[in-house]
C-alpha cells in the first residue's frame, strides 16, 4: 500500500526546511535493524530515494546490517532535523531494491566510492589501515581505464512503511505528533500527546 500523499507532502515539506535551513547532512538517518533473536543495532546512514514505496538505502549486503535484514526483514528510522526542530519516525519491512535500481545508482556514484565499495569488507576485522589503502591501490588499478562495475555483495533495501510518525518540536515541550499507521490496507492518522 503506498504512502498516503499527506505524508509525502509533510515529509518533503520537512525536508526542503531542513535544506533551507542548512542542516548538515539532511538526508542522515539512523536505521536499527535486529536478528531474529532480538539482537538490535543502529547506525547513521544516508537516504538515497524517498517515494510513495518507500525509504531507499545501499550498503554492503554482507555488512552487519546487511545481514540482519537478511535475518529480519524489518528495521526502524529515525530521522532528525535539528536545525528545525523536527523528527521522523519510521517502521516497517524491509525489501531490496531491483538490481536496475543498484546499477544506476552505483553508476551514479563517486568513483573513490565505486572502489571503496570493492575494497571495503564491510564490519569485518580490518588488521590495519595499510591494508585498506593497499586494497584501495589494487582495485583502483584493477579498474583502470574502465567502468567500475557494482559489486555483487553491493545494492539497496527499500524500507516500506507500515508507521510513519512526524514530531514537531516546540519549547514548550508541548510537541506536535502525528502518527500515520497502516492498518488493515487503509492508513490512519492519529495526533499523540507529547
């Protein structure tokens, strides 16, 4: 079920704000993602798409989180604007994005980031920085002269909301939330108490 038009408006009329406004990193977000024994983790990430489908994410699929989502298909957002004193709240399952959408946004990325995807095992023990940076040289001359192919273990997850809640700070204290859910095929709105 898509994202009702509401909270695309609000969430993008948030977003411009936080641009406007200067916000360092806008499109910053902190992920929780789980094992199927409860075990949670949280790390900051960048928002790479937002649409009626859903909140779009890359990472390393062997990564930590990777292999959680694997584990446990459904992660958490929080996504703060400091600078303008708001909050989004997000929940729901997890799915990967196609293997057109990995390429075309691999393709469209930095090519120091297209070798570090190479070079990077994600969460895994590095013995020194040296052996990054030698890893980096060998890829870097691996792909000279040429395109540098996405990595198989490389793509993107779509976080498809079923709780969407926007927080509206104030100095009172006296915040603003409201809390999108979907319930039964059909999103409903609610306004909570601070």
């Amino acid at each position: 079920m898509n994202i009702p038009s509401e909270v695309i408006s609000r969430f993008e009329a948030a977003m411009q704000a936080a641009q406007l406004a200067h916000e360092p990193e806008p499109t910053a977000m902190s992920l929780a993602t789980s094992t199927t024994d409860g075990k949670i983790s949280v790390r900051t990430m960048l928002r790479k798409d937002f649409d009626a489908k859903g909140f779009v994410f890359y990472t390393n699929t062997q990564s930590i989180k990777g292999l959680q989502i694997a584990q446990h298909p459904h992660a958490a957002l929080c996504i703060l604007w400091k600078a303008i004193f708001r909050q989004v709240l997000v929940e729901g399952k997890v799915e990967s994005v196609t293997e057109a959408e990995a390429d075309t946004y691999f393709a469209s990325r930095p090519r120091d980031s297209q070798i570090g995807a190479w070079a990077s095992a994600q969460s895994e023990v590095l013995d020194s920085r040296e052996v990054l940076e030698r890893r980096v040289r060998d890829f870097e001359q691996k792909f000279i002269g040429k395109d540098v192919p996405r990595p198989p273990y490389w793509s993107g997850y779509r976080l498809v909301p079923d709780m969407i809640e926007f927080w509206y700070g104030q100095k009172s204290r006296l915040h603003d939330r409201f809390r999108f859910t979907l319930r039964d095929g059909e999103w409903l709105r609610k306004r909570l108490y601070p």
